[in-house]
C-alpha cells in the first residue's frame, strides 16, 4: 500500500464529513428542515457548479450507503439472537448467565440501530434546494442594498427587508396547524372540506411542500397500569376516527411499535396508522407524559397498601369510604390505583357473558341501616346453640386472616356437616353475606381446578363458601388441595413472560367454609385437626323460628356488607392484640386440660383463634355475645375434637389391622367373625341381664371372637421388624 492509499483509507472528505454530520442531527421535521438549509450553504459555498453536482451525488450516496451499514448491523444482530437462542436452549446453568448477558446486550442494540437509520435524501431533491439556494444568495445581495434605504432613498438601518415570500411552510395547508408540526412534529387533524372529512394525525414536510397523514384517528391518554415486571405494564388509550371511539388496554410495547398498536387497532374499527416509524414514535413521544400512572388491583379485598377493595367502593381505615372514578381509578396518599371491574371500560360487558369480572361483582359495599350488633343478634337467634357465635367469629377471623395466618403459617377451615335440611348451607349463606351480595357456593364434585383456585382467591381476607365435600364423591387431588390450604398452599401455573416460561402461584386468600352430609376423616383425619367444626341436624321451627328466619334471607338479599366496615375499621387494634391474646388463651387451656395426653396444639389454636377473635371485637364495638361463656363453649369443643382424633386414630388403627388379618388369611369369616343381616339383636345390659333391641329396616351386624382376633392384633405389632435408621 502506498502513502496515498494509506492516507485515503484513514481520512474522509471534509465537505462530505460536515453534510454527514449535518444530517445525522435530522431527527424531526423540523432538524431535517434545518440540515437541509446547513447543507446546502455549504455546497453553495462551492464555486463550480461540476464540483457542486459531485458534492450533491456524493453526499446522497454517503446517506445510502450508511443506511445499508446500519440494516446490515440489524440483520447480523438478529442472526446473532437466533443463534444464542438456540445456544440458551442447549446450555448448562453455568453457561446461562454469560448467554443472557449477551442476549440482553443484543436486544438493546437493535433500537439504538434503528434509530441511527437516517431520513432519505434524493439526489433530485438536494439539487433542486442547492439551485434555489443559489438563487436566494443572488437575491439576497441585491437585497442588502435595498435594506439600507428606506422608500425615499434615506439610510434606515432599521428597516428589514421581507424574505418569507420563499418560505416553504408558507405552503403548509391552512388545515394543519403549523406551529404544532413545527414544535412537535405533527398536528391533530378535524375538518370537513371539499375532499371530505380529515381526521387524525397529520404533518407537513418543507421539503416537499406537501402535508403526510400519519393516523386517521386520535389517541387520548387514560392511565398507564405499572406492573413490577416493566414488560408486564400497560396503556389504557380511548382512540377516535371522528365516526367510533374505543378503548384499547394495550400492552406498553405497543405504543412504540407499530406493528403491536395497529394489531389491537384492527380489531376495535377502521384505525389505520399511515405514517413511518420516526412519525409515529413523535407522536407518542408527546403523548407519554399525559398518562396517570396506577397500580393496578388484581384481587379484591385487603390491600397492603392500607384499604379494602370492594368492587365499587374502597374503604381505608381511619379515613372511610371512598369512590371510583369512571375509569375505576381512585387515589390514596398520592397513588392512583386501578380496579378493572369498578371501571365503566367493563360494566360494558356485565349483561353480556363476557364479563370477565363477574366473580368479582358480588363484593360491593351494600348501605344498610342495620349494625353489626343488630347482625350477629339475628343470627344468634336463627342459628342458636352457639352455631351462629361460631360463625360470627369465624367472619371476623376472615376479615384479618392475612396476619392471623402469618402467626403460625395456617388458618383453618370452618367445617359444618350434617344431612340434608339441616341448615348448614343456609347457615354458612348467612355467613357469606357479611361480605358479598349473592354469591353462590362452589360445587367441589363439579368443575375445574383453575376455577376452584380463582373462586377461593377473588379477595384478600373473605369468605368462600365449597358445597358437598364428601370424600367418595371428590377427587383425592382436590382433597389434597382443600387440606393444602390450610397451610397457605396455593397453585402454580405456568405463564409466558419474555423470551422464557415463568411460573405464578395462585393462592386461596379467604376463609374456608367447607358442607357436607357426612364427617370426613380420611388420611388420617387431616381435615378434621384442620378445622373448627360443627356438626348440624335437623331441628322443628315454630312459627316465630321461621318468620326470624324470613326476616334474616330478605336482610342478606337486600345486602348487609356495610356492617363489616364497623370491623374494618379496627384492623391495627386487632393485628397488635391478636397473637399475645391467642398465647394467652392457649396457655390457660392447657393449664385447664391438664397433663393429658390429648391436647391435640392444632385443634387448641384453631378453636383458640375463634374465641379471641370474637373477645377482641367486643373491645371495640358492641357486641352480644357473653365472651366467658363462648371461651368455655370453644374450650368444650376443642377438647371434644381432641379426644376424638385420639379415639378414631387408634379405632382406625385396629380395624385397619383387622382387615389385614382377614387378607392375609389369619382370621377366617365364619369362624373368628360373621357377617349376618338381622331385624333385631339381643344385646347384654349387665352381667346376667339381656335386652332385645329392635331395627326398623334389616342391618347388617359384625360378630367377632375379640379375644381370638385381639390376640393376633397384639402379635402383629411384635412381629414387624424395628425400621433401622440410615
């Protein structure tokens, strides 16, 4: 390589070099204006015109020839993500990390080559402004002479000599406001003319002398939904086109990229975005800083930024009720937050089966002149026995559960059986009213798990309510998932984020209610030590009963849940007093139990939980409930479920080792015990002293030689071999 080779290969044109520099700056119209006019005063600067028309094809074709470069680098970038893709795929973890590096390193640089492509510069066109350019420098000398002189020949340095009649934006229509392309690249557009109706986004190019529809619609900025992953946010936009207005919840992508926006558009009207890229990212440059930023409430209830989402209202405790505006947005200490089903955008779809927020509807605030005391003394009434008091505590623990779960990791169920007509359904309706308006029970022998999960997970601190639980007509999966939930396990589920699959947990934030005809006590009596429970029958009702009764159901379908405010309210009393009084109450159980072997710390603490909610309440609002006499109720049943885990673990123990005795051929059917179907049997009152005992329907009666089979039943134990220790 010569000297000269060597020199060229590391130097650049000057002139070249400063129109490149010129028109790198061309971002806007109104740049691409300016380094227009910077590039041909430069070329004019050049005497002779071959030399000037060299320049003018040269500078075009620098202009092309790094467009080419930069798609070139883009094209290469993509190749490279598809290739590291395809290397992320097969990599072990350690290789992971270095690869996503190099990835995200790769995303990023696409938008920045994108935007270092430049506006196109015409060779006809560059000409066209160098020769006019040089014809305004003609001008403009015999120009200076005249700016001096004033109409009658006298020296006027004041006086400025009109050159805007070669003003391009002169020939911008009267129908575009041309201050606003001037300052923002573009102008909302509404007339009607002689060519019909224009409507949208429009601008004005200089250069051609002519105007560019860049949308035939307008986007007017509603919120901006913040999400914690920023790929998760999102844009609620109203657009028109002068004939249709729609709302687009839109993912925040799409309002810098075209083709993502026009996607939503297609399938709202006729919105059609005409203009370019660069056109398009101006307009939602400007449009950006108009959004209302808001959390967005995807689970109604409480919220741990301090209030209860209702469905048309919020509560914040200290401060009362408050409303949505028509967007469902409501502001707290300087924070909007976004409830989609309190948003009119939705209430669109209420009568339609496209409501996807119907679950969530019943949970509104309901104004009722009742009080909460009023409540509780009808259900005391229609519910007696301390069923209703159990209840009334149990929806008071539902109401803060989220910190009663955190004191031990578990909040129990509430567990009512019985046959049917015996008023458990009914009673756990009653219940359920206290914080929604008719809101049906979950079948738990119908439907899907997802919708299982979503019925229990629609509010933070409520109350759901699953029918028919019978262990024979469920699947064993869901019997698993119910007794889950009482250590707070949720469902996961796996949801596409970015370039990789992530995984969300769906959780049951409610208290549990659980129905059904019989006691289960499966797998050990899982779900008996992880409830409350109790037990319903049949009853007769007077007159006075059911009119009580009557009274109660017209309350509840009218809508009582402003009555649970009256508890809301207390939340911080509650959550500083509710884990030491529980410490407390256990302690003095126990004390009171003794050292027995059955006080089952599970059981305790549930029935533990359901007394002192009900004793703190009463600190604050009234209250007619006899809190010494429902302590000593809770310590009764709670000691009575104990005695009859320990019972029922050993009886299943022996008749599951009895039916081992049989299947192994041990004991034999006709000699060491008989099956026999009888309409009555003779049963021994006392040592000499026998009776009859009669059956209305044939029954199937067990007799066993005890002692042959006990014996064996002791044996088995012995004979099983000590399980060693690894």
């Amino acid at each position: 390589m010569t000297l000269r080779d060597h020199i060229n290969s590391i130097t650049q044109d000057a002139v070249l070099w400063q129109c490149m520099k010129y028109w790198r700056t061309a971002l806007t119209t109104i740049d691409q204006q300016n380094a227009t006019k910077d590039i041909v005063e430069l070329l004019c600067v050049i005497p002779q015109q071959i030399k000037r028309d060299t320049y003018v094809k040269s500078v075009c074709e620098e202009v092309a020839k790094w467009n080419r470069d930069i798609e070139k680098k883009i094209s290469q970038t993509n190749k490279d993500l598809k290739a590291l893709q395809k290397r992320l795929d097969k990599a072990n973890e350690e290789n992971r990390a270095e690869l996503l590096e190099l990835r995200e390193t790769a995303e990023r640089n696409i938008p920045a080559l994108e935007d270092a492509i430049l506006p196109e510069l015409a060779v006809s066109a560059l000409k066209k402004y160098v020769a006019a350019g040089l014809d305004a420098k003609l001008k403009e000398k015999k120009v200076n002479q005249k700016t001096i002189f004033d109409n009658n020949g006298n020296y006027n340095p004041d006086q400025e000599f009109d050159l805007e009649e070669g003003d391009p934006w002169n020939k911008c229509p009267k129908w575009i406001n041309k201050a606003e392309v001037q300052e923002d690249g573009f102008s909302l557009v509404n007339v009607t003319g002689a060519n019909g109706i224009r409507y949208g986004y429009y601008s004005y190019n200089p250069n051609e002398k002519s105007s560019v529809q860049i949308t035939n619609f307008s986007i007017k900025p509603i919120f901006h939904i913040i999400a914690d992953n920023p790929k998760d946010s999102r844009h609620l936009v109203e657009v028109d086109n002068g004939k249709k207005v729609a709302i687009l919840d839109i993912e925040s992508k799409a309002m810098v990229s075209i083709d993502v926006m026009q996607v939503y558009l297609v399938g709202s009207g006729n919105f059609v975005i005409f203009g370019s890229k660069s056109a398009y990212l101006r307009i939602a440059t400007k449009l950006m800083d108009s959004f209302r930023s808001c959390f967005e409430i995807r689970i109604l209830g409480w919220q741990r930024y301090g209030f209860y989402a209702f469905v048309n209202k919020i509560f914040v405790p200290g401060k009362g009720v408050q409303d949505y505006d028509k967007w469902g947005v409501v502001e707290i200490e300087d924070k909007n937050f976004f409830v989609p089903p309190a948003s009119d955008i939705y209430k669109k779809s209420i009568s339609t089966e496209d409501d996807q927020y119907l679950m969530d509807r019943p949970f509104q605030i309901v104004e009722t002149d009742i009080t909460f005391d009023y409540w509780v003394k009808k259900m005391q009434r229609v519910y007696p026995d301390h069923k209703g008091n159990v209840g009334i505590a149990y929806c008071i623990m539902s109401c803060f559960r989220d910190f009663i779960f955190s004191i031990d990791n578990n909040f129990p169920h509430l567990y009512a059986y019985g046959s049917t007509s015996s008023g458990k359904s009914k009673w756990a309706e009653s219940l359920m009213a206290l914080f929604c308006v008719n809101r049906p029970f979950f079948q738990l022998n119908s439907g899907t798990d997802n919708a299982l999960f979503l019925y229990g997970g629609r509010f933070m601190n409520g109350l759901a309510g699953f029918n028919e639980f019978d262990v024979n007509s469920i699947k064993q999966e869901r019997f698993q998932q119910i007794k889950g939930w009482y250590d707070g396990e949720g469902r996961q589920r796996g949801v596409m984020g970015g370039h990789r699959r992530q995984t969300e947990t769906v959780e049951i934030t409610s208290g549990i209610v659980l129905m059904g005809q019989f006691l289960v006590t499966a797998d050990d009596n899982s779900i008996v030590n992880r409830s409350v429970i109790e037990p319903f029958t049949p009853r007769n009702l007077t007159n006075e009963d059911k009119q009580e009764y009557e009274e109660l159901k017209s309350m509840e379908k009218k809508g009582i849940t402003s009555i649970l405010l009256e508890l809301l309210e207390h939340r911080e009393y509650f959550k500083e007093h509710f884990q030491k009084r529980t410490n407390k109450t256990l302690a003095d159980w126990r004390t009171r139990y003794g050292n027995g072997v059955n006080f089952n710390q599970r059981v305790m603490q549930n029935w533990s939980y359901l007394y002192n909610a009900i004793a703190i309440a009463k600190e604050k609002i009234s209250l007619s409930i006899d809190t010494e006499e429902f302590n000593n109720y809770c310590y009764a049943r709670a000691s009575y479920w104990c005695k009859f885990l320990r019972t029922s673990d050993s009886l299943s123990e022996f008749w599951n080792t009895v039916m081992f005795l049989s299947e192994s051929k041990l004991i034999s059917i006709g000699w060491d015990y008989r099956i026999e179907e009888v309409s009555e049997i003779t049963l021994r009152k006392e040592k000499d002293e026998t009776y009859v005992k009669k059956f209305n329907d044939p029954v199937k009666v067990l007799y066993m030689r005890l002692n042959n089979v006990h014996k064996l039943y002791q044996s088995s134990f012995t004979e099983v071999e000590p399980v060693k220790k690894l």
